[in-house]
C-alpha cells in the first residue's frame, strides 16, 4: 500500500528503451509507464498530514529509479536506458544496477546517459 502511495506522489511518465552489447535490443520493446525518478541533488518536498511535509533527497554521483512490479515485470538491466518524457528535455539516463529482491518493486541506480538513446 505504501509502495503504491509514493508512486502516486512521486510517479513521473518514463520511456524505458532496451540495449543488448551497446545496441538497442529488438527482443526488447520500448516500455512507456509510470515510475519514480530521484536524481542526484534533488529534493522531493511532498505535503503530509498535519500540514508538515515529508522530503526526500537523494545524496551522491547516482539516481534511482523505482518501478512498481505490478507495472513493469520485464527484465531491466545494466545499460539499458530510461528516459524522463516529463522534465525539461526529456533527458536520457542509464541503468548502472538493477535490484529486483523487493517483492513489490525493481529499484535501479542509475546515471545520466553520456549520449542520448537512438530508441525513441
């Protein structure tokens, strides 16, 4: 349920585009859902009850990138790519690791992509 809230909240369009040995894998589709994107020096401030709010930063060199498995239950892996379709630029990011333990969810740290994706 919890998982489910934050993703209301903190849920953003996204574009996941599939490489296999640096070239886009054509058993892969392109994947458009919703996920959670925390980039690096970012702060999310989101209302709470009580009128406080609840605020999350994320510290360091990556990002992460947070998808519901009830949404998403392909395979994501390292050097695959995301793209952000509601920010500015629609900037390109890359998948550094993938952790699929959660029951609930895929969370990947990820960075922004040295070159955009030819996958659109």
């Amino acid at each position: 349920m919890a998982t489910h809230t934050a993703d209301r909240l903190f849920g953003e369009p996204v574009r996941l585009s599939f490489f296999k040995g640096g070239a886009v894998d054509p058993n892969r589709p392109v994947a458009d859902i919703r996920a959670q994107l925390h980039l690096p020096g970012e702060t999310d401030v989101t209302p709470a009850r009580s009128n406080s709010s609840f605020t999350t930063q994320v510290m360091g060199g990556t990002g992460l990138l947070i998808i519901q498995k009830s949404i998403f239950s392909g395979e994501l892996l390292q050097g695959d790519k995301v793209r952000a379709d509601a920010r500015e630029g629609q900037p390109w990011l890359e998948i550094l690791a993938v952790d699929v333990r959660d029951a609930n969810q895929i969370v990947a740290q990820i960075s922004i992509a040295a070159r955009a994706s030819p996958a659109t």
